[in-house]
C-alpha cells in the first residue's frame, strides 16, 4: 500500500470502486459477492471474485455484469469522501491533487463515444483543455513509476476538476490527493480498481462506517497485487 500513499499513517483504508453498470445506479462488490457466491475481504481481487479463469481479461460465467472503473474512483463516491476528508485536516482549504501526466486528457489520445440525433455511435478526440494545456508545460511532481501533474485549491473545489481538465464525470480529484497539513493522503493509481487512503485512526473509522462507500481495512504491508487473494482461489 505504501507504493500508493506514504507510509507513516495510523490507519488505511481501501475503498473499493463501484461496479460500473448500465441496469443499477450502484452495484457494490458485496452484490458481485452475492451472486457469484465469493467473499469481499480486504485483499479481495476483481477477477476471483467473479471467478474468472484469468487476471488480464476477467470474464466469468457466474458473473455477466459490468467490472470496476480503474484508476478513477466515480464522481459520487469521490464525493463523499472528499466531503468527509475535509473534516479531518486544519487545512481545508488549501489542498493538492495529483493527476497522472499519460492521461489522454493532457496528450490528446484520449477519445469519446457517444450517439448522435440520428442514433449513430460514434468517437471523437477529447480536445485537450487550456487548463490541461498548461498543466502539461508545467513542472511535474515525480513519484516512483508515475509522473503527475499537480492543481492546488480547496477540497470544496475537487468536483471541478474534470470540468478543468476536459475529463469524464467520473474522474473527479486526481490520483493523488492530500492537505496541505499532510494528515492523510488519497491514491487512486492508474492500474487499480480500487482508492486507497491513508489517515488518522478516527477518519478511517468514519470511513469504514459510511454507508456511501464500500470500503476494507487495510494494513501498509498489504498487497494488491492479481495473486493477492487467497480466499476466493
């Protein structure tokens, strides 16, 4: 976990992302659970949890469903947490947040798909924003194995930064988020479907008992890595 977030903490949290669905608002992992008669537990992977024969291209009998967004937790539960983060630093308003430099949104390789008025799909580049323009000839924060690109404001102003950076809804706060009183920090990592925090004893506590948000206890020397589950094997 703290090839995520820093080390150091009181507690972690993993907060699992939604399933993303076209048929329910919200499928949580506990319903995958349910139906594919699997365990969620704090090490739990995506692909034994439905029981797929692979890691890369987890596709299951038991489960026909949609999967987790990765790297990007969704723009409600992204809320909340923010929301109830911001109770747990002095520093509110005076905050960063990380974003990934290899997103399309800041090289132009990201595209859209929609549906046009005559009901034909259709994709198109996602044109890079003036704010992503900027951020883009800017200085990087350098993390192992990532480069990010960095915004700084109050955590009331997270739910505007994809509207800055020409972003989908559901990327709402950056990769990395954290006060500027460093009391707890917020790693969403590209390749991850899940968010993971590091924080306070108290703030995790009210994280692990919002009823807004799927989320596990989680030790620093945790793994997520694809073999990490051992439970749903």
């Amino acid at each position: 976990m703290t090839g995520v977030v820093p080390d150091g903490f009181d507690a972690y949290v993993r907060v699992l992302h939604p399933v993303d669905t076209d048929d329910h608002p919200v499928v949580r992992w506990r319903d995958v659970a349910a139906a594919t008669g699997r365990q969620v537990h704090p090490l739990v992977q995506w692909w034994r949890l439905i029981d797929a024969p692979d890691s890369l291209n987890p596709r299951s009998e038991l489960w026909d469903g949609g999967e987790p967004e990765t790297g990007a937790l969704d723009r409600p539960d992204g809320q909340v947490l923010v929301e109830l983060l911001a109770s747990h630093t002095t520093t509110p308003d005076d905050a960063y947040f990380a974003l990934w430099e290899g997103s399309g949104h800041f090289n132009g390789s990201g595209i859209m798909f929609g549906i046009d008025e005559a009901g034909n799909s259709f994709s198109a580049p996602i044109p890079v924003s003036a704010t992503a323009a900027r951020l883009v000839a800017g200085p990087r924060l350098q993390h192992p194995g990532r480069n990010y690109l960095v915004l700084a404001g109050a955590l009331a102003e997270a739910s505007t930064i994809a509207e800055l950076v020409g972003a989908q809804p559901w990327a709402l706060s950056g990769n990395l988020v954290w006060p500027a009183d460093h009391a707890w920090c917020v790693g969403t990592e590209v390749d991850l479907d899940s968010t993971i925090v590091g924080c306070s004893r108290p703030a995790a506590d009210e994280i692990l008992s919002c009823a807004e948000l799927e989320a596990l206890p989680i030790s620093p020397a945790d793994s997520l890595q694809y073999d990490a589950d051992r439970i749903n094997s």
